[in-house]
C-alpha cells in the first residue's frame, strides 16, 4: 500500500480514495478499519470511501459509482476480481466517474481484463501468455454464486487465431514461413499444422486443414476463464445457435474451446489458456497422431465440423 501511496503522492488529488471491497476473504481484509487500507492510508493523509462489500461477479456498479462520485474520489484502489474491475472500469467511463489515479491489485494482474477495456486503455499485443481465470472459492463458499446466473453476452478480449483450409498443409507451412517468418509449433502429418510468430505468440496465430481447396474453418476468440466458455456457449444456444462443438480442450495448444456453427458453416471458437511460446524460445515441433489431432478430451465432433462449405456451397447445414 506504501508502494501505492508513494505513486499517488506525485499526482495532484483531493487525497480521497475509493476503496473496491468484494464481499469476500480480501474485500474484508482490504477494508478493515485496523489493519485494511484505511488505517494504512490515515498515516499519509489519504481518506478512504468504501464501496460497500458488493457481490462478486455482478453485472452493475452503478451504485459504487455514485458512492465514489458523491465522495469526490480522485483515486481508486482495491482488490476486486478481474472481470469485475473491467465491468467498474467500463461503467465508470459510461456514468462520467473518471479518476486521477487507480491501483488495482489482484485484477489487472490478468492482461485479459486490461485488454478487454478497449479504447479505455492502452492495447497492447499479447507479449505473455494471457491469463486464464479460474473461479473457484475457497472452502466454505460457493463458487458458482448464490443460485442462477442471468445470460450473458461473453465478449472476447481479442482475436486469437483462424484456422483455413488449403489443399497442400506442407506448401502452405513454407509459404508462410516465408512470407511471414512464421514457424511451426506442431502438426499432425499432413492433415493439420499450427503456426507462431516469433515475437512472442500464442502456440498458433494461424493453423492450417487439409481440404480440396481454400476455405476459413474457424475464427478463435480468447476470453478469459472457462466459465467465459460455457456461458458463452449458453448465451448462443439461447439465440438460436446451437450446432457446435465443446465443451472440451485442444491436445495441439491445449486450449480449452467451444465451438459455435455460424448460419454459413464456419465456426467461432470461445478459446482460453492456449499455449504461449515466448520470444526466442526454441519449440520442438511435434508430428502428432490422427486420434490427438482434435481433442485431449471432449465429446465426439459434429460429423461436419471439418468440412468446407466453401468448397461446397450448395451442401445443407445439419438440420
Ligand atoms: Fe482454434
């Protein structure tokens, strides 16, 4: 908290912070009057409003909003968890709250809650592996929250890979290496490859199928935890979309993914925690058998989810 205060010591404020308190194990001990931010701060002359302890994982904070704004904060401070930092952050740009100066612990140690801020921060490639964020409580609370969660649209933090088909996987590896520098980071004989760039990458930014001819297979989007996967693939269900392909992971990548069939035949993978291969590390590309080519578990794909309906225009989707 010294580390913070120091910061916020060079940056002209009113010295009022807005402290964001889950109602959870670090909310309480953040917000304790004894050893919490209030009386760590008091000695620097820093005043703290709290939030009030607010439900994890919830989709409105309008009401700590108002508290900080009605308070004068210029600062904010807390330990929320990622998704609910972006949710405070994106609304407290909306509601016209606009601080001088946030310290954020625990939340924005996950670059996928940063990014998916958009214009609200500063973008930046990946040039780490991006977090996933598992859900889990700690002994004595529920993780999955107090009873059923609302439908949420899941927004991916970026694009993260596309998948096309080509009638020659090996041509189509040296081409790219070629062009693009890109190198190979496994495949499975000439049936599938995956490819990495070199400045730090997830395992593939670009993987390659084997068809009759061109064609885009998928489009893979990152989120940020496997519950982003499942509620994800729950929300398009609930819109009408539910041929696909998941819950499952990947061998070659080991990402976990849900596929979701678009009206055209292609598919957008909900994808997290994929390898990452950093800048300048030597990866020994692996020849992988047929069976590990799809999935490390899973259920059985839909008996179309390698075709190309580009090639094949006039084929029917499976009713
Ligand atoms: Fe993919």
């Amino acid at each position: 908290m010294s580390v913070f205060a120091n910061m916020w010591d060079t940056v002209t404020t009113n010295r009022k912070v807005g402290g964001l308190f889950p109602n959870d194990e670090d909310g309480r001990a953040w917000s304790d009057d004894k050893n919490g931010i209030p009386a760590l701060l008091s000695p620097r002359n820093y005043g703290v409003v709290p939030s009030g302890f607010y439900r994890n994982l919830g989709d409105d904070f309008s009401a700590v909003i108002a508290k900080f704004k009605a308070g004068g904060c210029e600062i904010v401070s807390g330990a929320p968890l990622p998704p609910d930092f972006t949710t405070f952050w994106t609304q407290a740009r909306q509601q016209g709250f606009r601080p001088k100066a946030a310290s954020i612990a625990k939340a924005i140690l996950f670059p996928a809650a940063v990014e998916v801020l958009g214009d609200a921060a500063l973008k930046t490639s990946p040039d780490r592996k991006a977090a996933a964020y598992f859900n889990s409580a700690p002994a004595g609370r529920r993780g999955s929250g107090l009873g059923h969660i609302e439908l949420k649209q899941i927004l991916p933090t970026r694009l993260a890979h596309c998948l096309i088909f080509t009638s020659d996987v090996h041509g189509a590896i040296g081409y790219y290496e070629k062009v693009l520098g890109l190198r190979l980071s496994d495949h499975s004989g000439g049936n599938v490859a995956f490819m990495h760039g070199v400045h730090g990458s997830d395992h593939h930014l670009l993987a390659l199928a084997r068809s009759s001819g061109p064609g885009l297979h998928h489009c893979s989007w990152d989120v940020g935890s496997i519950d982003d996967i499942g509620r994800g693939a729950l929300y398009m269900a609930d819109k009408g979309y539910k041929r696909g392909w998941g819950v499952g992971r990947h061998t070659i990548g080991s990402n976990y993914f849900h596929y979701v069939q678009d009206p055209w035949g292609g598919f957008s993978e909900y994808s997290c925690d994929i390898d990452y291969i950093p800048k300048g590390f030597l990866w020994n590309a692996r020849d992988f058998a047929d069976e590990d080519g799809l999935a490390f578990w899973g259920p059985q794909p839909p008996a179309d989810f390698v075709h190309n309906y580009e090639m094949d225009p006039d084929a029917r989707l499976p009713a």
